[in-house]
C-alpha cells in the first residue's frame, strides 16, 4: 500500500525551526536530559532521535526532533510550537547556564527506502521506509523531488503524527504511538515520567491508534474520532483516528483500509 501512494525524495520542511542549545554540552545534555522523554545519552553526532516535552500530568507540550553535530544539539520543531517549547524550557534552562536561540537554517526532510543510501539523519523509520532530516544552510538552495503534501501523507501512513500547537494538552503519549517512538522507559526521572510509567506499566489501553485510507468520494464513518488533517491525495482520504480494540473484531468499517503500528527490525 505504502508504494501506491508515495516516492521517495526530499523537500523543504518551510514549516519548522530550527532552534540551538547554545552552553557546555555536557550542560546542555544534563538539561535535556531531566525534560524531554527521549534518553540523550543515545543521541550520537550526526545522529537524530524523535521526542516530546510532557507537563506534570503527563499530557504532551511539544513534540520536536533533537538533532546533534559536532558536539552541539539542535530542536527542530513544527514553527506553531517553538515558542511555546521556548516558554517552557526557559523555566529550567537559566540553571544550566543554557541558552535557546533561534538559527536561520533550512530544513530538508528526505524518505528513503530501505537499502538506500542514507542522506541526512534517520529519525523515523518502519521496516521498509525510513523519514531523515538535514540541516542546509539558508542560502541554499533545495530542489524538491517530492511535493510537501506527499510528505504529509507519508508520515501519516508511518503513524508519525505530526503535532502541531492546537493539540497542546489534549494527548499523552501512549495516545499517539508516542510512547514506541519518542519515550524512554530505562531512562531517569523527566516532567510527567511518573505518570507515563504507571500507564505502560499499570494501565490498560483500550484503543490503537491507527492510519486509515478511503475513496477520496466516501464519507469516513461517523463512529471514528479523526485526529489531526484529513489529507487527499491520489484520490484517497488518509486521516488518523482510534479504533477500540474489543470493538475491533465485531465491527466492520467498510472500505477503510487501515494501517497499524509495525515495530521496526
């Protein structure tokens, strides 16, 4: 299903920002280190890793791609939420002698095939398709080879939901696949990590959180809960919703294909 309905490429990511952690990296990594769900201490040079900054109830403030090169982190985060990650991380910054600013790089978003040479840093990936990023410099130059809404469309189909600033405080992780993609469990303490812990540990999810495809002339049943923009493209509605898993097997969506969560190998 994936190869009927999109290519591998690159385009210019126009709509995120990319922020840099200016201070003594060790400082800069014990900072983030106590704030974001995602364990630093993995995040090698020239390497990317997904993650997300959480209030105390656990409830989603940002999600964001941290980036290291040479020794010094980079945020790259959808533009409606930098300033609010900003508000919120310079509440704890200023103990770390770390600064927050704003670069005017460029962001090249690349999906690549399995097997494929790699350009850029993979941060998002299924056992066929991987999502990388590359920072290029804002007088450069980039030639899209796929178009900005086939990337929209791929990471929906890879259960990437791409958070924006009006689904502030209406998501935890475990909600949006978040807690397989953008949470450590082995990690120390950070904001909400009491409260993630006891849902995948204690809690019982009832819902899967899933990609749906339909004729682009069907109406999506009234029964799911859409999530995020409903995307047309090559005559198909691609939306993100939840389906209950003990309803799951006893009712019938019809024409709706739906994809779910793959581990990657």
């Amino acid at each position: 299903m994936l190869n009927n309905l999109i290519k591998t490429g690159s385009t210019l990511l126009s709509n995120y920002e990319v922020l840099k952690l200016d201070g003594d990296i060790e400082r800069v990594e014990d900072c983030l280190q106590g704030q974001v769900t995602s364990d630093i201490n993995d995040l090698a040079n020239e390497n990317a890793q997904t993650s997300c900054l959480l209030d105390h109830k656990g409830f989603i403030q940002a999600d964001f791609i941290i980036y290291r090169s040479k020794d010094v982190i980079y945020i790259i985060i959808e533009s409606t939420l930098a300033e609010h990650l900003i508000d919120e991380l310079d509440q704890v910054i200023k103990f770390y002698q770390v600064k927050i600013t704003k670069t005017d790089e460029k962001v090249k978003g690349i999906v690549i095939k399995d097997g494929v040479d790699v350009e850029g840093s993979i941060y998002f990936k299924n056992n066929e398709f991987s999502l990388s990023i590359k920072l290029c410099p804002p007088n450069e130059s980039i030639k899209d080879s796929i178009s900005f809404m086939e990337w929209k469309v791929f990471n929906k189909m890879l259960l990437n939901y791409v958070f924006v600033h009006t689904d502030i405080n209406k998501y935890r992780p475990n909600e949006l696949n978040y807690d397989k993609s953008r949470v450590s469990f082995t990690k120390g303490c950070y904001k909400g990590q009491e409260i993630i812990a006891r849902v995948n540990y204690l809690g019982v999810n009832r819902r899967e959180f899933v990609s749906g495809i339909i004729s682009k002339d069907l109406e999506i049943d009234s029964r799911l809960k859409i999530h995020g923009e409903i995307l047309e493209f090559s005559n198909k509605k691609i939306f993100s919703t939840h389906l209950k898993r003990d309803e799951s097997e006893t009712i019938v969506f019809e024409s709706i294909d739906f994809i779910k969560y793959s581990n990657p190998s």
